[in-house]
C-alpha cells in the first residue's frame, strides 16, 4: 500500500485533523515477544490523555511508535490523512515536524544556549546548510524568545543549557516542542525525573500552553494522581495490552496556576529580584545581536563540535529524513 494514497474514507475521516487513530498495532523487540500486542485506540483532536501503567507494559514503546522513532512490527497509526507506520525519507519527515516530543531525559544540547536549544524546534523545516550555519529566520527567533518568555525562562536565553535545573531543562523542552507548531504533542514520563512540586509545574505547564493552542497531549506518566488531576482521559496498561480506556472526571475542572482564573501565580523560575524581560524586546533583536553573547565566549571549532553532538540526538532524528 502506498503510504501517500488516500485512506479509505472512514479512516480518512478519523486521520483528519488532529485526531489520531492507531490499528492493531503490535511491536516485538524479539521475534514472538511483543511488546505492545496489537493496540488500538482513537485520540481525540484535543484534550490530554494520559498513559497509566508499571515498567515495562509498553507505555514507552507506544509513545515512540507513534513519532517512529520505533518502527513497529505491524499495524496502522494514521494521522492526518496519512500512515504513519508506513512513511520514510522525506514524507515522514514531514510528518514528524508536526508531532511535538518531551523526552524523559530532556535531550537537550547542553553546550548549546538555551534559545538555540528552543530553536532547534524548526530543524524539520530548515534546509540543512542553514541549520548548520545556524541562520534561523528572524521570525523564528522572535517566536523562540516569546515562548521562553511563556515557560518562564525569558532571563535564561544565552545560558548553556547545562547550567540548567532538571524542571528547567524540561521547560526548554516544552517550548522546543511548541516551536514546532505541531498539531499533537507527545511527552515520555516528562515528571519522572523531578520532585513532586517541580512535577505539578511541568505537568501544569504542558497542560495550559497547549490547551490554549488546543493540542492534543499524550503524556505516559507513573503518577496517577497527577494523571488524575490534569488530563481528561486515563488509559491504562499491562503487558503491551490497554485494560481501562476512560474519562477522568476533571475535564475543565483543574485550574492551572497560569490560568487567568487562578488567584496565584505560578512561581518564577527566574533569578531572585529579577523581572522577566519582556519578550517583545528581547524578540526585537536580529540575529546576530541574539548570538552576539555566545559567538565572544566561543570558538568555531566548539560550535562545529556542539552541532554534531545536536546531529547525534534522539530530537535531530525526529527532524531528519531516513
């Protein structure tokens, strides 16, 4: 089958959109072992849904089936009108630039700045010499600043991100992943490597910025109260099989602290004393005033050496053709 053909239209109806729907999907790392036995599930075009189940019931597998950065064993994953599990090269490139992804691990470029970190967000759309040479348009640049300025991070933006906190590189991860204006986003145990109050933060975070974009979220987490709290379906897992499928009760009802309906603002993550600049004067500067800060306190050679560290990351496969 031709992964660009047109869906028959009862699959092409429920492809459209933002809406995600996966078929028999069956994953084995070893022949005859699987790790996801033939999963199938519809996702809504908005709203979070969240993953509940122990270690090694495939929550993980699913998440990086859907992106392929795991190449299923069979089955269909079809979103927006195509398969995914059937693309390579060039269409699922294009098709994973609309597919945000929070890793577990952050998956930063730790030499590289903050706002080159957030930038690296539209590496799908840019030809590789620019992303090399770093010539991002400026429009991009401004919107890297303003959605800094969004996570909270607008006084971190020529910071190395290994200068960073675990909460805060996960913030530069989540604005990453809104850089590439995508139509779902996916995030792999985005808490499990934070505290419980820097987890209700992140998990806040992720649930007001895209739902004001009305993205859909799929988020596999092992808190279940904080699946509970913030998304609108739970699915949960055991041994590669969904055994429960249902609402959670709260749709609409979690108030966020970065709501405007909540009377407490969400902390700062900013320095002490110091306000966030705003972002539409840090977005107002060009390009080379931006990196003018990093290009005095590094070489060439380090930057040629940082950028092929970015080529060899999880993120770069994402936005690379195969």
């Amino acid at each position: 089958m031709d992964a660009s053909a047109p869906l028959p239209a009862p699959a092409a109806e429920a492809a459209s959109g933002r809406a995600l729907m996966i078929r028999n999907l069956r994953k084995e790392y070893r022949p005859g072992v699987p790790v996801l036995r033939d999963v199938s599930l519809t996702v809504e075009g908005r709203g979070m849904t969240a993953i509940i189940g122990p270690s090694g019931t495939g929550k993980s597998t699913l998440i990086r089936c859907i992106n392929r950065l795991v190449d299923p064993t069979s089955g269909e994953i079809l979103f927006q009108g195509q398969d995914l599990a059937k693309l390579g090269g060039k269409k699922l490139r294009h098709a994973r630039r609309r597919i945000g992804m929070v890793f577990q691990e952050y998956n930063l470029v730790e030499r590289l700045s903050v706002i080159e970190n957030v930038l690296c967000g539209r590496l799908g759309y840019l030809p590789v010499w620019r992303a090399w040479l770093r010539k991002f348009p400026s429009a991009d640049i401004e919107r890297a600043f303003q959605l800094l300025d969004a996570v909270g991070l607008g006084d971190f933006a020529t910071i190395r991100a290994d200068q960073l906190s675990g909460g805060q590189r996960q913030r530069v991860g989540i604005a990453r992943a809104l850089m590439q204006e995508p139509d779902l986003i996916l995030a792999d145990e985005p808490t499990s490597s934070l505290d419980p109050k820097t987890s209700v933060e992140i998990m806040e975070l992720i649930a007001q910025r895209a739902g004001e974009r009305d993205i859909p979220v799929i988020v596999n987490i092992h808190n279940v109260e904080l699946g509970r709290r913030f998304a609108d379906r739970m699915i949960g897992m055991s041994r590669g099989d969904i055994v429960f499928d249902g609402p959670t009760g709260r749709r609409g009802s979690a108030r966020s602290p970065l709501s405007p309906m909540s009377s407490t603002p969400r902390p700062s993550l900013t320095s002490p004393g110091r306000a966030s600049s705003p972002g539409s004067s840090m977005a107002a500067a060009s390009y080379r005033g931006c990196f003018r800060p990093i290009s005095r306190r590094t070489s060439f050679s380090f930057s040629i050496w940082a950028w092929r560290r970015a080529c060899r990351s999880p993120f770069w496969r994402l936005c690379s053709a195969r």
